[in-house]
C-alpha cells in the first residue's frame, strides 16, 4: 500500500523513512500516470517492508514538486537515508522501475 505524501508529512514518512522510499510523483489528470499506476501499487504490495511507496499529487503538493523540480510527470524518484538516490521520468515498465530500487534492499 502506498503512503499518500504532502508537506506536512515528508520529513517525517521519506527523510526520516529506515527504509528506502520510491515516489510518485503524478496527477489525476496524467494519462501515464494513470498507466503505471497499478504498477506503482503492485510494487508497494510486494516489497512492503523493505520499500515504501509514496504517492505526490503535484496538483496538491506543489511546493514539493518545485522543490524537486518536477517538469514532467511521471516522475519517480528514489530516497534512501533522506537524500535522492534515483530519478525516472515518464513511464515505464515494472522491471526498470525495480532497477531504481533493487540493489538498496
């Protein structure tokens, strides 16, 4: 299961996370977002416990997204230890979204 991530709660559920984080960043209005969307939820169910999934709607979050500097989306980005240790933009397939993550857990 995903976390849903906004300001408030980032320090707390991503820098602060024991565990790597993947976000999401993506818009209800995005149709590839859309489209890796139950790939980005199959990815939360599988590797719970030694991923978190965290989901940012840029719509909602928009200083997140500027501070990350968000200018497509998707985009995911990978946190480990509080610091950004991937980037992906666009949509992509589960196995090069695993690549993000797979050899830091």
């Amino acid at each position: 299961m995903s976390v849903k991530i906004t300001t408030d709660n980032f320090e707390s559920e991503v820098v602060q996370s024991p565990i790597p984080v993947l976000l999401d960043f993506w818009a209800p209005w995005c149709a590839p977002c859309k489209m890796i969307g139950p790939v980005i939820d199959q990815i939360a169910e599988e590797y719970s416990g030694r991923i978190k999934v965290g989901k940012i709607n840029i719509d909602e979050n928009s200083a997140l997204a500027e501070q990350h500097g968000i200018v497509s989306i998707p985009t995911l980005i990978l946190y480990k230890d509080g610091v950004m240790a991937a980037q992906r933009n666009g949509a992509a397939p589960k196995h090069d979204i695993e690549a993000l993550f797979r050899n830091l857990i």
